[in-house]
C-alpha cells in the first residue's frame, strides 16, 4: 500500500501513443497535499521509463532521483530537501509500451486494423503513467492526446479543443473528468464511429468499428431506458455530463464501467436485432444495466479498497435485474427479482453485511475472480442503496 501522506487532488496527463510503433510516451503534472513533511515520495509504476522527476512546492522546485521498486510496482521520488507540508506539484516525463496483454494502454486487434484502448481495473493505470494507483485516492484528470488524423478518441471526458499538428497527426485536448479513481480513467484511439440520442440532457453514444456501427442501436436504446429509469430510482441524476459505450474488438471482460465512458468487449454491446434471440438480447440488456448501475455504485461512490469489491458488484447486479420493461423489444423483461431464486438475507445492514463477508470468506479474495463474477448470485436487501451505515467512499 501507498503511504497516506501524500494525496493526489488532480492530474493534467498528455500522452503520445504511436500505435504503428506500439509506443507511447507522457509527461503529466500531479497536484497534490503534503501531510507530512517527506524526502521520499512513492508513486505506482510498472514498466514505465520515467526519465524526468522535479517537485515543486511553494517557490522551490527540487530534482527528484528515481529508484524502480518492481515487485511492488512502485518508484520513489528521493529529495534533497523535505517537501514541506501543504500544497505540492509532481511533473514527470515517462515512456512505454504499447502492450498485448488486454491490460494497461493495450494494442486491441480489430478485424482491419489495431486500436490503442485501456484496462485498468484493478491494478493497471500504472501500466500508463506514475499514479496514485488505489481505489481511495480519487482526483480529476485533464487528459491531451496525439492521434492519427484519421482517429479520434475517446474518454472520460468530452473533446474540448482539437487541433492539428505535424506529421498527420492531431492533437485532441478533454474537458476535466469528474472525481474519480485512477482504475476508472478511459481512453479509446481508433476510427470510432457512432450512434448518439439524448435522454434527460444526457448525451448518449455507442461506438464501434465502422463496419458494426448499425449494431449499436439495440444498446443505445437499453442505455437511454436505463438512465431514465436509474434517475428517477437513485433519486440522484446521471451525474456525469455524457455516456459514452464503445465496443472494443479485443476485451478481457463482458463490460468495465469507466466514469461516463463504460467499454465493453464487442459481442456484449453490440447485436443483429433481426436474428437475435429474446435470450440474447435479455443476456445483453442485463450486462449493459449492470455496467451504467455502476455509474453511481462504484465510480460516484467507490469502495475504499478492493476487499470491498462485492458492494460495487452486488449492487450493480441487483439493480441490472430489477424488473423493468425495455422498449421495443415485444415480451422481454430485464431479468429478476431479488425474490426469483435468491436467498434472502438478513434486514439489517450490519447483519447482511456480515453474512455476505461470511459467504465471501471462502472464495478466492482475487480481484479477478470478482470481476468474473459480475453477474454471481449476490442478493441484496430492499433498503435505501446509500445506507450511511455502509463504509464507503464518495
């Protein structure tokens, strides 16, 4: 675990992927607080080559030495003088792969060309740039971006400024993203094209590949019933400006619920209504609800670390099966009830807690046998979903 003396307030990145290379280099300014007075700070990084480190604080700006501990994924900043408590600014230079692992900045291999997108949930935004890599240290981030001139790109963000820039390329500038964790940060290179509408002033896209554009429609309008029907049972509105879902061609998971910019491994969005059975379509329905529920259960509000991953889960799986009609798709329903074959649970709080705790204690407490099962029988029960009695983060 990082050290908690050092909390990161916001992020300006600029990354310059080059996808032909399968390269990319950044350079990023992190703002952050100074608890305590420190000659060290650490920060996560794997396979990264941070070849610039200064500390600026106050009117003093101090050349940081740079030590790889890679077995805990971490570097540390060594000083010559202690950076006092307060306000601080890291600003590093740094490099790396283009990976092929389905983690990190990855190479996704469409059926024409390769696309440059992200996967960072649990662990692997330090696979991009030098972070604060753990679910608690919630900051916003200014992202730029170098692209083809026939890319675009997409993330947490919507595109603020686009400009061009030397040697075909274009230089694509996204608005603040919300409050968020690093493992939710999103981005997307390739020649996206998508289907859009908007419901409740929220702007709603699905992006593919541009020969499977036609596909989205069917999730298009599962997300748009979603957000109505998620506003007015929250009692909280969208929260995040925009939804973006973009089918990536070459994914680890169904579905990953980056803020405002959810991606999902193809065959889960996308669909041929016209050959599309009533359970495929119900299988989708599900997952795509399942993934905007966790819009509010886990990047509005985010467990403080990830032996509390079931609630994030949990919740979204419960609230994907409430019962709900979907629009233009004849007799389906959204699958479920917490009264159709779930055990029910204790009524209070702390006791259902406990059992679920219990339950878990067993299994395997990997982040990735809970990522697998995202649509596990985890019932949960008919109270308000924001119970202050439930230690979590917003």
């Amino acid at each position: 675990r990082l050290p908690q003396n050092v909390v990161p307030s916001h992020y300006s990145l600029s990354l310059d992927p080059v996808i032909a290379e399968k390269i990319f280099s950044g350079e990023e300014t992190i703002d952050v607080r100074v608890s305590t007075a420190t000659k060290e700070i650490a920060l996560n990084s794997l396979d990264l080559d941070i070849t610039e480190a200064e500390v600026k604080s106050g009117n003093t700006t101090q050349k940081a030495a740079v030590a790889y501990d890679k077995p805990q994924e971490m570097v540390r900043l060594s000083l010559p003088q202690p950076v006092p408590i307060g306000p601080a600014q890291f600003h590093l230079k740094f490099s790396g792969k283009l990976t092929e692992g389905l983690r990190g900045l990855y190479l996704s291999k469409g059926s024409h060309r390769q696309y440059a997108v992200t996967q960072f949930e649990g662990t692997y935004a330090r696979m991009m740039f030098p972070c604060f890599d753990e679910p608690a240290f919630k900051a916003t981030f200014d992202l730029t971006i170098m692209a083809d001139r026939d890319d675009t790109a997409i993330s947490n963000g919507r595109i603020a400024n686009d400009e061009p820039a030397a040697a075909n390329r274009h230089k694509i500038t996204f608005s603040t993203s919300p409050k968020m964790s690093t493992y939710l940060v999103a981005l997307a290179i390739g020649d996206w094209q998508c289907l859009s509408r908007t419901v409740d002033d929220v702007p709603i896209r699905v992006c593919a590949e541009p020969d499977k554009k036609q596909y989205g429609a069917f999730a298009l309008d599962v997300a748009a019933h979603s957000i109505q029907f998620y506003n007015q049972w929250y009692g909280i509105k969208y929260p995040f400006g925009k939804l973006d879902m973009v089918a990536i061609p070459d994914y680890e998971w169904g579905g990953m619920e980056n803020t405002a910019s959810i991606f999902y491994r193809d065959t889960a969005l996308l669909l041929g209504e016209n050959n599309a059975s009533v359970f495929r379509k119900r299988g989708q329905a599900v997952t795509i609800a399942h993934e905007i529920a966790h819009q509010w259960f886990g990047d509005l509000v985010t467990a403080a670390w990830w032996d509390d991953i079931w609630l994030n889960e949990g919740f979204a799986t419960w609230m994907s099966r409430k019962r709900r009609r979907v629009a233009n798709v004849g007799v389906l329903r959204w699958a479920g009830d917490l009264s159709q074959g779930r055990e029910r649970l204790p009524r209070s709080s702390c006791q259902w807690k406990r059992y679920l705790r219990r339950f878990l204690a067993g299994r395997s407490s990997s982040l990735r046998q809970a990522r697998r099962q995202d649509h596990a029988d985890v019932c949960l029960p008919a109270r308000s979903p924001f119970d202050q009695s439930v230690n979590f983060l917003q």
